[in-house]
C-alpha cells in the first residue's frame, strides 16, 4: 500500500496518505472559559520525521474514540 513521508507533506497537493504512530495526544482548551478548542497530537512516521496535528472542535466527537496514542494509522483526506 503505498503512501507519502511526513516531510513530503505540502499545500501542492489535495490527496495525502500517511501512516504515522501517535506518540502524543492532547486537548486544547481555553483557559478563560475551560472550553475545548482541539484535539491536538504529535504524529511519526517510519523515517522519525515527527509534526504536529490537530483534530478541530466540531470534529474531535468523531475522532476522539478512533485514536490512541501509541498506535500506528494510516491517515488520510485530511488538509495541510
């Protein structure tokens, strides 16, 4: 199954495929009014090229229960 390096990764391209490890994962949130803004993680892929991703308020319900950290996805549909 092939699939792109984390360092490929730029705005010249609409599709992307990565399989990545989730080393660490977080939630975001307003200090002022304790509301949650993102689920934020850290992503790895094979060659230890490392960046950071986010999972936006409206979608984190979705996304939440699917990601663990520790665990390696392939991810993809997602924008740059």
């Amino acid at each position: 199954m092939a699939y792109d390096m984390l360092d490929a990764i730029n705005n010249g391209k609409d599709s992307w495929k990565v399989k990545v490890r989730v080393i660490s994962l977080w939630d975001v949130v307003n200090l002022n009014n304790n509301e949650l803004i993102s689920l934020d993680m850290t992503l790895l892929d094979e060659q230890g090229t490392m960046i950071h991703a986010k999972v936006m308020k409206h979608m984190v319900n979705n996304f939440r229960p699917l990601i663990q950290e520790g665990l390696v996805y392939m991810m993809e549909n997602f924008k740059y």
